[in-house]
C-alpha cells in the first residue's frame, strides 16, 4: 500500500508539471454522477450516503480548480427531471444540497455563490437556503462557483427566449418586431449564467458518456472528458488528467 501510494503521489507531481506552460480551462463544468452507484459498491444501504460523500468530495474539487487558477466551475447537483423522483429519494437530496451550499458560503470560504436553474420549482424552504447561501457570498472575489439546481439544458433556453420577448414587449415591441430581433446573442444575455465564459472543459463521472442536457447552449464548443470512477472516487490525478486532455487538444470553434 505505501508503495502504490508514493507511486501514485509520484504520477500526480508528473502530471501537474505537464500542465506548466500549457492552455489551462477558465470555467470547468462537472456532472457529479455516480453517487447512488458509489453507495451500492460500498455496501451502504442508504443511497443517501453516496450523495453525503460526493457533497463533501466537491470542496476537494473546488481546491483542485482554484490550484490551477481556475476562475468559473459549474458543478449539477439536481435537474428539473429528478424532481420527479419519489418524495424519500427527494427530500433527503435537497436537504443534502442545502447543507453543502451553506458549507461553501462560511465565511472562511473564498468562493462566490451562484445558484443557476428554475429554483421556482423548490419547495420554498429550500428555495430560501439557496438564495441564502448565494447572498452570502455577494461580496466575495474568489472562484465563481455556480450550483445548478433544478437545471435542465432545455429548459433554460425555454426560459430565456421567453424571458427575451416579455422584455420586448415591455419596451412595446410588436409580436414582429420581437421575431425580427431575437437572435443568438439576444438569448445568450437571458440565460442563467449570463455575463460568465462559456465552459471550456466539461467533465462527466461514473462511464456514462453522455450530456443530459447539462449546459447545452454553453457547451456548443467545449471539450467533453468522461471518467468511468463513480464522483465520490473522483480523484485529484483523474482530475489532472482531464485537464491534460483538454490542454493537448485542438481546439478549432468550427474554423
């Protein structure tokens, strides 16, 4: 064991000295998947206790970002599709997302809150924990950390094409008019994370190779890193390599 461990401290000092000098991502975006599964291989009855143990990996990660210099991370705690999970499953989930959006706004955290996604959709309680947490942090200058909550791809844009025309039509634009004027830089400066770069690296944990929705106007361009470890056993050198990945490719927006 002390053998494998001082090997693998040797491959992340490597890997972190490879990335000296190279494009590194501005804002990283995480589908923390795998938690429920990580549970079940570990022999815990509770599906509840994967999702205790992946909140907590996530300030790890967060230390992870800001050691590269990293200035935005999104990290998906809960879509509007899991809000039709049974309410024994639901409730513990948000109650668990609650608790880690007040650890990440102590005042010992330098971190600056954003909670994107159709909060409207909690129960207000929660919704009030959320807004909380994100007020909190108002002031700070740290790492932008976006928690997507009740996010859902599609339905952002939904949200703000809708949000887009009834700005419109308050300044008196006809039905025309709005038509005429929508387009892709009209809806970019409605959505959630308006004002923030659009992710350059988007991870995703536990095999699945899949988006699910997650950031789908933002990520027209990023690059993709799919990591089979369930997000609990989400490692700093599987993170380091992710971010080699990413430094190594060609990134050619469509030219």
């Amino acid at each position: 064991m002390a053998i494998s461990n001082l090997l693998y401290r040797i491959y992340e000092r490597r890997l972190a000295r490879e990335l000296t000098g190279q494009p590194l991502p501005r804002h990283i975006g995480v589908m923390v998947d795998g938690n429920r599964r990580w549970a079940r291989d570990m022999g815990l009855t509770d599906p509840n206790d994967g999702h205790r143990a992946g909140a907590k990996h996530i300030e790890r990660f967060l230390g992870w970002c800001e050691e590269l210099g990293v200035e935005h991370v999104t990290i998906w705690l809960l879509s509007t599709e899991n809000l039709s999970r049974p309410k024994e499953q639901l409730d513990p989930l948000l109650d668990i997302i609650d608790e880690l959006a007040g650890e990440l706004a102590e005042d010992d955290q330098p971190w600056q809150l954003r909670m994107v996604g159709a909060l409207d959709l909690l129960p207000e309680e929660h919704q009030a924990a959320l807004k909380r947490a994100q007020q909190r942090t108002a002031d700070k200058r740290g790492m932008q950390v976006n928690l997507a909550v009740c996010y859902g791809g599609q339905r952002e844009i939904a949200d703000a094409v809708r949000s887009f025309i009834l700005e419109q039509a308050a300044h008196g634009a006809s039905l025309e008019e709005v038509a005429e004027s929508i387009d892709a830089d009209s809806i970019a400066r409605h959505l959630y994370m308006t004002g923030q770069p659009d992710p350059d690296l988007v991870i995703r944990t536990s095999g699945e190779q899949r988006i699910s929705g997650f950031l789908l106007w933002q990520s027209a361009y990023s690059e993709f890193y799919f990591c089979d470890s369930n997000w609990p056993d989400f490692r700093r050198v599987d993170f380091l390599r992710a971010v080699r990945s990413f430094a190594i490719r060609d990134r050619r927006y469509g030219k």
